[in-house]
C-alpha cells in the first residue's frame, strides 16, 4: 500500500501517511472519493477513474467509510517532506508565470481547483509522489476524471505536449510541487523528455516563450 508504478501510472501511496498517503484526508473525503470520483482535494483519473467508474462507486456508504477508517489505521512508509524551494528560485518564478497563463484559470491561483471537477493541487499527496509519472501524464496527453452516476460530468484535463517545451513542464510541475504546501524534488527537463517520448506526445511548436 505504499504505492508503484503499473501501466504508465504511479498508484500513490495510500496508508496514513500525511505527507505521500492520506493520512491528510479524513473517511468522509475517501469515501466521498471513491462513490463519485472526486472530492475537494483530487480527481480520480486513468486506471483510478475506471475502478471507481466500473465498481468503487456501487459499495454501500458504510463499506466506503470502513475502507477509509482502515486506510487510515495503515502506518505506510517514511516517507517525509523535504523543505521546500524558495518561492525567489529562478524555476519557481518561471513556473509561478507559466502556471498563471496555462492553468490557473482551471486550477485557480490558489492551486484549489473545482471540488469535484477539477483536482485541487494544493496540500495534495498526489502531487508530491515522489514519481511526477502521473502529472507529467496528466500535462502532456490530458486525462479524464471518473463518471459516475453522482457526478455523471467528468471533467477533462486538456493536453498541453502541443505548447509547452519540456522545460516549461518541467518548471510548472517543480512550481507546483513546491507550492500551496507542498514540498517535493523538483522535476527536470529530462525527466520531462523522457515521459515525453515513452507516451508517444507530440513536440511543442513552443508557443508559450513570452515569460
Ligand atoms: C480546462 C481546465 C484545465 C486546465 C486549463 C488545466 N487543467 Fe489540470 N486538471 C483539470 C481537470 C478537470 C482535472 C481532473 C481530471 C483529470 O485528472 O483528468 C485536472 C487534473 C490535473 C492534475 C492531476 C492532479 C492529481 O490529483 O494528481 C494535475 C497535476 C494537473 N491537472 C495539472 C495542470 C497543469 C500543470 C496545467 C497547466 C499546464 C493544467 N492542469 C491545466 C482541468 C484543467
């Protein structure tokens, strides 16, 4: 339960741990999670998104709660956060003007995002895995959140491959990542080519160079 790789994705950790796991979630936020696909904290997507599509949604409310009560007993891993960039870093700077332009209108200013619709980045385990696999995904091919039948709109992430080179990802998701309470390694442009090539996204025409 501490979380690994499988199709692409990186399944998160998920015992009670505050920093990687969701030691910060409270039973009602899992079980709201998981019987309509989202919360005031994330969005379920790729494989998340079908089991809770295809099955996590039809459990009764009380077997929901039971799973959370349980997930949060789970001590997890060590895992703990490193202090974070400096919101002065030249990276962080970039990534704070990128992030404005590209996804703060979905997103909003305070990373909080739309509950239910659309993930809130703030204070958020999934964005501090200590894999970026899933929101390097997320960026670069888009996603769709779980449809469910309390929340039948499920939302869609658009992809940015197209617009962004892999040093603007690469600054946007270290920004991030150290921001709105979080703290985690930054990402870098390697990383980002890497991802970029293993999805098969297209190269950006690199529009978004006014910075
Ligand atoms: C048109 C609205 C929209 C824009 C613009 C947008 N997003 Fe999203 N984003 C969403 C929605 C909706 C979801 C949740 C559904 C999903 O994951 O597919 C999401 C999910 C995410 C996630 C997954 C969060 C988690 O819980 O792990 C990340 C990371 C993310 N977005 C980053 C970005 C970044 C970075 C940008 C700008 C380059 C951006 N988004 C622009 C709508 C948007």
């Amino acid at each position: 339960m501490q979380g690994g790789s499988l199709q692409g994705w990186h399944a998160p950790e998920i015992t009670g741990n505050r920093y990687t796991g969701v030691g910060n979630w409270s039973t009602q936020d899992i079980a709201e999670y998981l019987q309509t696909g989202g919360n005031h904290r994330s969005v379920a997507s790729g494989p998340m998104a079908e089991a809770v599509t295809h099955s996590l949604q039809y459990l009764s409310t009380a077997d929901l709660h039971a799973i959370g009560v349980y997930l949060k007993s789970m001590p997890g891993s060590d895992r703990q956060a490193p202090a974070a960039l400096a919101a002065s870093d030249s990276t962080m700077t970039l990534g704070h003007t990128l992030f404005m332009q590209n996804c703060g209108a979905c997103h909003r200013s305070s990373g909080q995002g739309v509950t239910g619709m659309v993930s809130s980045l703030a204070d958020s385990a999934g964005v501090r895995a200590p894999d970026p696999a899933n929101m390097l995904s997320t960026i670069l091919i888009g996603s769709r959140g779980a449809m469910t039948q309390s929340n039948p709109t499920g939302a869609a992430m658009p992809n940015f491959s197209w617009k962004l080179t892999d040093g603007d990802i690469a600054a946007i998701s270290t920004y991030i990542r150290n921001s709105w309470g979080n703290a985690a390694a930054p990402v870098s442009a390697d990383e980002v080519r890497k991802a970029r090539n293993s999805l098969g996204a297209r190269a950006a025409v690199g529009i978004a160079q006014n910075k």
